[in-house]
C-alpha cells in the first residue's frame, strides 16, 4: 500500500509542479485563466455549519460545497460537472474513484455538515441541483466565493515555505536566480506584514493571500525575527550579492516579471514529503502492531502528536511545537483547550489508541515532554 501511495504521489505533484511552471492552468469559468485555489465553506472539517451560514448559498453553490467535503479526501466524480470544477482547484488531487471512496474518513463536522447541506439543497429544489445540464458553467461559484467573477486566482506559493522555522542551505538555492534571492528574503519581511517602497516587490507580493501588508517601512522593527528568519536574511543576502558582483538584484527595472520567481519545490520531492511525517498515512489507514513496536519511547510519543498536529492542534509542551513547526505541513492554529477530538475520522482514534497504549507499555508515566 505503501508504493501505490508513494507512486499516486508522484503522479499528482508531477502534475501540480509541470502544471504550475508551465502556465497551463484550468479556466475559472469563461472569464479567468487561472487556477482556483479557495475552499467554498474553508473550515467545513472542524465547525459545525448552521443555517445561517449558508441561507444565502445559491442551490449550485450548496451542491459544490456539499461534494467539495468529498473532494478534499480525494474522492472522484462520476459527473463531469463536478469533476471539470474540481480539477480547476490547487487543492484536489482526486485519486478515490466513488465505487472506492468510503465515507469512515468522514469525521463528525463533516457528517453533520453534509446532512445539513443536502437538507438545504433539497429545500431550494426538490431533487437538488441537477448536474450536468447543458450550457452550465461555475461562474455563480466564483461568484459566491470570490464576489467577482473576473477575479484572476494568483499563486498562493511562497519561495521558501519555512524559511521561518529552519536554516536554509546551498543546496535549497542551488540553481535560483538573483531574482529569486531576492525575493526569498523579503518574504521573510513580508511573512511579518511589511510593505514595500520598491513597486515590483508590493505587485509581487499582492498576489499571495497570506500577505497583509500593514507596517510601513519606516515603522518596521526587525526585532520581530527569530533565530531562523535573521539568519536565513543574511544567508540569502550573501547569496544574492555573490550572484551579481556584490550590487544584489536591482528592483523595479523597466519591463520586470515577477512570475518569472518559481517557486520551492519541496512540497514535490515525493521522498521528502513522506519522510517529513513518522506516519504520513495514519489519517487513511490502520497502522499495525508490527509497525510500531520497534519504536522508541520518544518517536512513539511524537507520531500519537503528529495526528493531532495534522489537524492543526498547538501543544502545550515546547518540545512538540518545535518538532511540529519544524514541518512544512504544519499550520498550528487550534489552540489546546479549543481542540476537540471529534475531528479525528475512525482511522486517526484508532492510531492514537494503539500508540498511546505502546507508549504506556514503555513507560507508564508515557514520554516526558519538555
């Protein structure tokens, strides 16, 4: 099982990546010409969906968001509707085909979620919507969720994802052009909300939606990097000042690019990504006796975390944020007493069963987290 998951994959960031560097990306209806990359209802896996949130959904939108929690566990369609919006996501990678896809990887806010909105897809038309009609089109989706439907979708990636959270190295800017430097390092700046004098770095940066441009240049205190983000600055710095005789990249030249940057490819390395988890699969599958009894005390400990760091929860114990925030797939943002288990789907409780019963078995007390 293991090969097949690494093999899909390969196939599916080979796809993303040659997407991406080629320009070719799926049309947002009639009017834009780039890949869509937003969720309809973000948060649908861990909150409760109530009337109020969706009483305005027109019936189309209800039904994507509906099959839109399907979609992000990898289920494929039988419509071609459906499938034709889907792929046009960044998000999706459908893999499960429906006779294959089993709703247990459903946890309880998605269930309930699905209930609540195919009861209101079929309050607005008894039926619900009818997919595949002739002539149809996702520009009410775009609609709904962007509030324009010419709005053009930009890409979201930054050069060095954790460039926050780890020391780069020559071999992460092996290749990379002094453009590129340059815009690595001011994206350590920008992570922390500054805005730029130079035009090229603020069009650069308007397009990724994690910016929020609010400190002024002049307002702007460095005090605010930690150990990794200063480091990585001079590191880039140098990079980039040996790249061009010592003068660094000269901004806002007639004629520049800025889709010229790519983008890192650490998210596409099929080894690295399977290795940045202990179990990069605990989420989808049962993970056997034979597994985990030769751990250690420590690895045991951190991979019965790692399925409550998938789902976004932040510790208490200094040692796990570390470890976690170490990781390109982890975005922290529930803090512990907000965290309830009624995300985790039958796979997850049951990991977490058989490593925390592995890891009492080691010690009784468990592992001592710092």
């Amino acid at each position: 099982m293991k090969k097949d998951r690494k093999k899909m994959w390969q196939v599916v960031c080979l796809f993303v990546l040659s997407m991406i560097l080629s320009g070719t990306f799926g049309a947002m209806g009639a009017e834009a010409d780039a890949k869509a990359y937003e969720f309809i209802i973000p948060d649908v896996d861990i909150e409760y969906l109530s009337s109020a949130d969706i009483q305005d959904m027109p019936l189309q939108v209800v039904c994507y968001a509906k099959n839109e929690i399907y979609a992000r566990h990898g289920r494929m369609f039988q419509s071609q509707e459906l499938t034709n919006y889907f792929e046009e996501q960044l998000w999706y990678y459908g893999c499960i085909s429906p006779s294959e896809f089993s709703s247990s990887v459903l946890n309880v806010y998605e269930t309930a979620n699905i209930k609540l909105l195919s009861d209101r897809e079929s309050a607005l038309r008894s039926g619900g919507y009818v997919l595949d009609q002739p002539g149809y089109d996702f520009s009410a989706v775009y609609q709904y969720i962007y509030g324009n439907i010419s709005y053009e979708v930009q890409n979201d990636y930054y050069v060095f994802p954790d460039s926050d959270a780890r020391y780069l190295s020559n071999a992460d800017i092996s290749g990379m052009s002094a453009q590129e430097l340059c815009y690595g390092k001011n994206e350590i700046y920008a992570r922390h909300g500054r805005t730029f004098r130079s035009r090229e770095l603020t069009d650069y940066f308007a397009t990724k939606t994690w910016y929020y441009g609010s400190i002024a240049p002049a307002d702007f205190n460095s005090a605010v990097f930690n150990t990794y983000e200063n480091t990585n600055i001079k590191f880039l710095t140098d990079a980039e000042n040996a790249l061009t005789g010592g003068a660094g990249y000269v901004l806002d030249q007639p004629g520049y690019d800025i889709y010229a940057v790519g983008i890192s490819d650490y998210y596409y390395d099929d080894d690295r990504l399977e290795n940045d988890f202990i179990f990069y699969d605990s989420d989808t599958r049962y993970l056997t006796d034979e597994e985990v009894k030769g751990l250690s005390l420590q690895v045991v400990c951190y991979a019965k975390n790692e399925i409550y760091a998938r789902r976004g929860r932040i510790f208490d114990s200094q040692e796990l944020n570390d470890y976690f925030y170490s990781k390109p797939w982890y975005y922290g943002r529930i803090l512990p007493e907000d965290f309830s288990s009624d995300v985790f789907n039958k796979y997850e409780l049951a990991n977490i069963t058989l490593l925390d019963g592995y890891e009492r078995a080691l010690d009784p007390n468990g592992y001592q987290l710092y």
